[in-house]
C-alpha cells in the first residue's frame, strides 16, 4: 500500500501461537509517547485463540488492525502481509513476545532524523517467560556497515526502525534468518545502520528453548553466508568468529 503518511510509523508484528502473550505486547505500543502509528498484526493460522484476542484488541483501538494469514508462512511471509498493507513513511518491527519502553519510537524516530538513518536500532534488556528476571542492557554499536554487520549480532529485530520513504517498499525474503538477511540487503549498497544505545526494549527469553534457538541462529547465520551472500569459506569462517565472540559475551549479559 502507498504511503498515506509520511510521519506514521507502522509497527509489524507476525503472531503464531500468541494468545497469552500478545496483549502485554499490545500495552507496551498503546503506551507509546508517540502517537502516530498503526500496529498490523499478521496472524499466521494459530492452532489457539491468538486470532481471537487480536480482534479483541482492533475494537479497543482502530489504529490496531488484524491481518489474517490464509494459511501458516512462517514470520518472514507474516511481516509481508502486514508489510503490504503498512501506509505510515516509517517500519518498526516489533515480535509478539517483546515488549517495548513508552518512548521507544519518540526516541528512536528522534536519532533516526537527526543521523539521516535509514535503519535504526538500539539497546535493549532480555527478560525471562515469565517477565519475572530482568537481564543486562545488551549495548549497542553506533553505526553498523553491510561487512560489520557480517559478523555481529547487534541488531535485535523488535529494536528496528525503517526510513520507508528513502528505501521503498521492504520485503523479507523466506529464507533461514530472513530478518538477519533483510538487515544486509538494506546496508549492502554502502548505507549505514545507526545504533541507538539506551534501553528501550524487552527481549522476552523462552528458556526452554535457548540453547536450541542459538544453535539454530548459528547455523543459519553460516548458510546465509555461504548461499546468500556467496561468501568464500575463509571469509565465512572469519566473520562467524566475530559473530560467535560476539553472541557469547552477549548472552552472558543475562
């Protein structure tokens, strides 16, 4: 969808089995200081009531919208959908289990504008399931490059902000870590991602599947060197050293 309004910011949120977590993460985006927005949910066929809560929400507030998915995606073909009927100048994402800070998107679209960004992320805390243990400000880098961003882990999805009216339209591809991907694409012409270092999101760590999920992240970060970006081995294996250092000291941070 065109853009209807270049000072709207239109948040993406893919759900799948969302149902006892997704109003909290609703709460942390009608608490925004910044007013202007619209949360797209993109509903991706839960076997459970998440699509009825969703509609729950949307009556509450008309700035909410349900986006049903015809059949499940996975997160990647979600975001698109939502992607699709976005019309604010600016993207946030924002994962059905994450919670933001009241002024994350006054803050975030403020560094945006004054470093001409056009991809904005910033720091960020992980909590447990429960919300019950807070960790560490996971800390950010001030600017990140296509070959720097290669080998870091700096760039926490539900923390990014999209310029729509200097990059188009943004797809994700349907590929293994296809945010991760996305990041890349956006920087690999010579652009600069901008770090914003406070603390304005909740990273919500489902602790039975940690060690899993990192080993999955680590794997799909390898292929998508290797098919993606067609790097050479020696190059892969240099850039996912720097990752691995990187993501190790990170997670020690909980």
């Amino acid at each position: 969808m065109p853009i209807v309004n270049a000072n709207r910011v239109s948040i993406i949120t893919p759900a799948y089995k969302a149902a006892l977590i997704i109003g909290e993460t609703i709460e942390s985006v009608l608490a925004q200081t910044y007013t202007d927005w619209e949360l797209l949910i993109a509903e991706d066929c839960s076997p459970d009531n998440t699509r009825d809560v969703i509609r729950e929400w949307e009556k509450r507030d008309s700035r909410i919208k349900l986006v049903s998915m015809p059949a499940n995606g996975g997160p990647a073909m979600a975001r698109n959908a939502a992607l699709a009927q976005a019309t604010g100048g600016w993207i946030a994402f924002l994962d059905s289990d994450d919670l933001w800070l009241p002024e994350k998107l006054e803050r975030t679209l403020a560094h945006a504008k004054a470093n001409g960004s056009v991809l904005t992320y910033t720091g960020f805390r992980r909590i447990s399931a429960d919300g019950a243990q807070t960790g560490k400000q996971v800390h950010v880098p001030r600017t990140l490059s296509y070959r720097s961003l290669l080998g870091n882990t700096a760039i926490a999805t539900s923390t990014v902000l999209l310029d729509r009216v200097e990059l188009g339209d943004v797809r994700m591809r349907k590929t293994y870590y296809d945010d991760f991907d996305c990041w890349l694409q956006i920087l690999k012409p010579g652009r600069l991602a901008h770090g914003l270092d406070e603390d304005l999101m909740r990273y919500r760590v489902m602790s039975q599947s940690v060690s899993r999920n990192k080993r999955r992240s680590a794997m799909h970060v390898w292929r998508a060197y290797r098919d993606l970006e067609k790097l050479g081995v020696v190059a892969s294996v240099w850039h996912f050293s720097q990752y691995a250092l990187r993501g190790l000291l990170k997670y020690r941070q909980f």
